[in-house]
C-alpha cells in the first residue's frame, strides 16, 4: 500500500527521475568519454573520467545521477511492496543513489594509464594493472561504488523473490538475471584489472556492461512503479 496521507500522484514525480537518471548518466559517461584526449572506453573505467582538468564533467555526472536515484528511493516508498519488492529496496536504491553522490565528491586514482602522462601509460595495450599508490580520496571513492555495484544485485535479488511470492515470473526472471549479469561482468571487470591476460584492454567494457544491467533494471523498475501508482489512482 502507499504510504498513508499521500496521494499515488505525489509517489508519480520523484519515479520520473528513476526513470531518466540511467539513460541521463549512461549518455553523459558516453559523451564525455568520446571527447577526453587518449580516453578508450574500451579499456579503461567510467570513473577515470573524472580525473583531470575536465574531470568536472563526468564528477557532476555522478552527483547528478546520484540526486535522482535518491528521489526515486522516495518515490518507491510510496508504491505496493507487491510491484516494488520489500522495504529493503528503496533502501538501497536510496544507497545507490548516495554512492553516486560519493563518486562525485572523491575522485579515483590514477589506473592504466590515464589520464597521459600517468603510471602505465607505456603499455596502452597491455593489462591494466598498472597504478599510482593509493590515496585516501581514492580509497573513499572505492568504498563508495559498494552500494551501487553489490547494492543494485541485491535489491534485485530481492525484488525478484518478492515476485515470485507473487507468482510474476516475468519480473522474477528479469530481476534475477539483471542481477547476475551486473556481478559477473562486474567480476571479469576485476579480473581485467588484475592482470589477466585473456582480458587485457578490454575492463571497461565490462564494467559498461554491468552499469547497463543495474541502470537498466533501475530504469524498468521505475517505470513498473510508476504503473502501478496509476492503476492506484
């Protein structure tokens, strides 16, 4: 049930912003990468975009996103836990939405070469290993993918038990295996980066891919949200 004293109406708008905040932030990534000199979205990760001079860009790309999956977190409180899944997932979305926010403020250090004129530079075509000691803000800006990359899974695992209950396999199915495929191409993502020969070049797409499977179920989560407040209405 929606929450009490609000109408389904007043639930509508903040899931408009689940909704757009995927494709927004997918685009931008994609758009900022394609004009940072020496940028190969192939090899290296999302986050190395906001190193640099114009770091700024893909630092608001983070923040921006991160304030619309928090108005979505809202959004999803007020809709049937039968459509969205249990308490826990506007929770963590509300947590994705914060770990954006952090991704933004701390920047990640320096990895594989990027950006020019960093450790590892030299081997632009080997595995990508290569990078500069540790920095607190980097440590910070790790600690802050935790609730996106382990948070979305779980909230879909969960979803996708819920559905089940309920007997909508479609959903299940679909929660489910965005699920897996956002921790597995996650993992190979790792290996990448670790050194894996087999994988070498080739983590940022990846880690592409496993931002596609979270953002995306976001994105049709929000919109079955947003369904199911209008039937309400």
């Amino acid at each position: 049930m929606p929450t009490a004293g609000r109408s389904p109406r007043q639930g509508r708008g903040p899931l408009w912003c689940g909704v757009i905040a995927g494709p927004l932030f997918a685009g931008a990534f994609t758009a900022i990468g394609a004009i940072r000199e020496g940028y190969d979205w192939q090899r290296f990760p999302v986050s190395s975009l906001a190193i640099g001079r114009r770091g700024w860009l893909q630092r608001a790309n983070f923040i921006v996103a991160g304030a619309l999956y928090t108005c979505t977190a809202r959004g999803l409180t007020r809709c049937p836990a039968r459509r969205v899944g249990p308490r826990a997932v506007p929770a963590l979305v509300a947590g994705v939405g914060i770990g954006l926010i952090g991704s933004g403020v701390f920047v990640t250090d320096p990895v594989g070469g990027f950006p020019p004129g960093t450790p590892g530079e030299e081997r632009s075509h080997g595995a990508d290993t290569t990078r500069t000691a540790s920095t607190r803000e980097g440590l910070l800006h790790d600690l802050c993918a935790i609730p996106i990359f382990v948070g979305i899974p779980i909230a879909a695992l969960a979803s996708a038990a819920n559905a089940v209950r309920n007997r909508d396999y479609r959903w299940a199915c679909y929660s489910a295996g965005s699920s897996l495929m956002m921790v597995a191409s996650f993992v190979i993502f790792g290996r990448a980066f670790e050194g894996s020969s087999d994988l070498a070049g080739k983590g940022g797409i990846f880690q592409r891919i496993s931002i596609a499977s979270g953002i995306g179920w976001l994105t049709v989560l929000s919109l079955r949200a947003r369904s199911s407040l209008a039937v309400l209405e």
